[in-house]
C-alpha cells in the first residue's frame, strides 16, 4: 500500500512538472511571436519541440531514478520481511577438526567475530581421536559444543589411491556430521569451515545478508566466503561490497540449506567430495555467490593435499579486514534473472582488448575491458600470464560464470570470456 502511494505521488509532481514546462514554453513562444512578429511559425514550433525533447530526457532520467528508488525500497522492505521471518532461524556454524592444535586460531576468529551466539552457534566437529586437539577444542567450554565422528576404522582403497587415503576420510567424516547437523540438531542450514581457515570480520554478516537469496533463487545452491583469485594484485581492493555469482564450487567457507543436503546425502561419494560436488551431475547448472574479497583466509600448508596451491596461490588470498553492512545493501542484482540481464551484457558492451596490450600497459583508455578465449591452451596461457589459477573442474575454470572470469588488473575490471557462440562448458577441458 504505501508503496503504490509512493507511486502515486511521483506520478502526480511528473505530471505537474510537465504542466509548468509546458506553460512556461508556450509563454516563450507567445512573447517571441510577439516580439517578432515576423518570426517563423516553423521555427516557434521547432523551438517549442526541442524543449519539450530536452525535458523529455530529463524527465526519462527522472523516472529512471524512481524507478530505481522504488525497486530498492521493495528489495529493503522485502529483506527486512525476510529477517523478521528469520529471527528464530539458527544458521550454525559447523568446523571440521582433525589433528590440528590450531584449530585454536580458527575458532578465536570465529568468536571474536560473532554478532549473535543464539544465531550462530558453533559446533566442530572432531574426526581423527587426536587427544592434544581434543583438549585444545574443549578449552572452549560452553562457548561451542564438540561432537566427536564415532567410527575411527581403517578405510580400504584401491592400491592406487593409497596415498590419498586422507580424502577418503574427510568424505566419511564430511557425511555424517552434515547428517548430524540437519537430522539430530535439526538444522535448517548450515556454514562449513574447516580448521585451517580464519574468518573476516563482516563474516557472519555476509552469510546472513545473503541467506534470504540462497532460499529464495532456487539456480543457487550456495554461498561461498572464498575468491579463488582473491590475491591484492587481482581484486578491486575499493570495492569490499561487491559480489558475484559463479559456476565454480569453491567451498572454503560455504553454505548449503537441508534441502540440498536431502538431495545430496544418499548419494554422498566416498571421497573426493569437493570435486564430486563440482560435476555437472550434481551441480545442474546451479550456481554459488563468491565475493570480490574473500571472507575466509587459509592457513593450511600441511594437510592431505600436501600443501597443493598453497606456495603459488593460497597464501597469497587477500582476506577482507573491513567491516561491510551487507545486510544494508540491496543483493537483488545477484538474483539469475537481474544477474544475466545485466552484467553479461554490460561484459560484452566492454571494449575487445590483446592481452599482450593488457599485460604490458599498452590501452590508452581507462574502464573495463574483455579479452576472449577459444581454447584450453589460450586459456591457460592467459591466466598463467596474469597469475589467475588456470585450471578446470569438469570444464569450469575457477571463479566462472557462464564461461566469464572477471577480476582485477591495474586498476580495471577485466573479463576473460569464451568465444562468440560459446555453448557451455566442455567437461574434456581439465
């Protein structure tokens, strides 16, 4: 109701607007004819034309702007709906534990930062039976609750994969506390970290001004903390608050609801799980949020990965230290419809540029710019020569969206985006 009223009172002073322009240049025209009489008739009524052109356009602009107005005010009164909705709703924050005595840095973070205890409780989860880690966890007290994964077996994998047997178990542990958490606690969603991560400080702000679109956008099945080419020289350090959607499963700080989970959980692999996530059987085109900045920094050499990506990419993650009111903003441009409607095209409105042109300084003019790729080699050739990470998951290069991988250089937005007619990803790109 009160906004048709808004409405209503914008349509009345555009209407009075245009009355007084038009007053006030039929008495222009009057006076000139007055005062010339010999003045041309054509060209009173040209003159009489061009304003009305002119306040037509300041006018377009006008109701551009309330339009926009508008929009902005429902997506807030939505929103603030939404969070009313939501005040009983716990989103819990799940740590998976090992045989990490610092575990103790990710979980200060966690604390220190954490707005609402009611909201956010904490829960981590244990696998490993490490004593020292154990003790370390229950120094907490009541300030996070402990489970512990019960079956401590020996796993039996293929002789091939006997030195990833680590991933096997992570797998197994990653199945039964999410069971934990949506069948015994009953939770209706849940963010996962993982004990090599510390958090920013707007981290619970993030995922809970971005949970209403996770409910809402059924193309989305997650929100993501991370930016996998999150490093200073590759992010828009001035832009905190900006987000993106993107095909990629990043996981490293994420959130997924029980109704994906439902889907997820009787078919849960026995390792492998992140990459698992990332096929397109599972993912079905679905999407993630990630932001330009991320909200979780690693700290992890050591683990079953053997320290993959840490030396040349991970260590260099740029973690977010500002505090951004996420919940303030308006996140409806995230949703699929706005999403592909308008950054796709305003990528593609972006001059064509060489990356060679790019590399070494050589565009004249300042704004956004696209490069394309065609194939895997030219791919990988440009990302290696800008330090993106330049390899694929079942076709999707990290951090894309619909083919496009955007980030930071110099100064300006870049897209590295696929070839005209481009029609999907090919899963033999790997």
């Amino acid at each position: 109701m009160r906004l048709k009223r808004t409405i209503l009172i914008l349509g009345i002073i555009l209407l009075a607007w245009w009355s007084i322009i038009y007053v006030f240049l039929i008495n222009n025209l009057t006076y000139n004819r007055n005062k010339d009489s010999t003045g041309s008739i054509d060209g009173q009524l040209m003159t009489l034309e061009n304003g009305l052109e002119e306040q037509f356009v300041m006018n377009k602009a006008l109701i551009s702007e309330a339009q926009q107005f508008l929009e902005n005010k429902k997506y807030m009164e939505n929103s603030k709906n939404n969070f009313l909705g939501l005040q009983n709703i716990q989103i819990p924050v799940l740590v998976f534990a090992c045989n990490r005595i610092t575990v103790t840095r990710c979980l200060d973070k966690l604390l220190q930062y954490r707005t609402d205890e009611n909201r956010f409780p904490i829960i981590v989860s244990q696998d490993c039976d490490h004593e020292e880690t154990t003790d370390a966890i229950k120094k907490y007290s009541s300030q996070i609750t402990l489970i512990q994964q019960p079956d401590q077996s020996d796993i039996q994998v293929p002789p091939k994969e006997k030195k990833f047997k680590g991933y096997f178990k992570i797998a197994r542990h990653y199945g039964w506390a999410l069971n934990q958490m949506f069948f015994h606690f009953n939770y209706s969603s849940v963010i996962i970290v993982e004990d090599d991560l510390e958090v920013a400080p707007d981290f619970f702000e993030y995922f809970l001004a971005t949970y209403p679109l996770l409910l809402k956008d059924e193309s989305l099945w997650c929100i993501s903390a991370w930016n996998d080419n999150g490093k200073q020289d590759l992010i828009n350090l001035d832009r905190p608050d900006l987000l993106y959607r993107t095909d990629f499963f990043p996981g490293l700080g994420w959130m997924l609801t029980r109704k994906l989970w439902l889907e997820l959980y009787t078919k849960w692999p026995i390792s492998y799980w992140d990459d698992w996530m990332r096929d397109p059987s599972q993912r079905r085109d679905r999407s993630c949020i990630r932001p330009e900045i991320s909200r979780t920094r690693t700290f992890g050499k050591i683990g079953v990965s053997n320290g993959m990506f840490f030396e040349k990419h991970l260590k260099y993650i740029t973690l977010n230290e500002q505090n951004v009111p996420f919940i303030k903003l308006n996140l409806s441009y995230l949703l699929k419809e706005n999403y592909d409607r308008e950054f796709v095209k305003n990528v593609y409105k972006c001059p064509l540029v060489d990356y060679e042109d790019l590399y070494y300084n050589k565009i004249a003019f300042q704004g956004p710019v696209r490069m394309m790729y065609e194939k895997m080699s030219e791919y990988k050739l440009i990302t290696k020569k800008f330090g993106l990470m330049d390899d694929f998951k079942s076709g999707v290069p990290r951090t894309a969206y619909k083919g496009i991988v955007t980030f930071h250089y110099r100064g300006r937005t870049v897209h590295l985006t696929p070839y005209l007619g481009w029609k999907g990803y090919d899963v033999s790109w790997s």
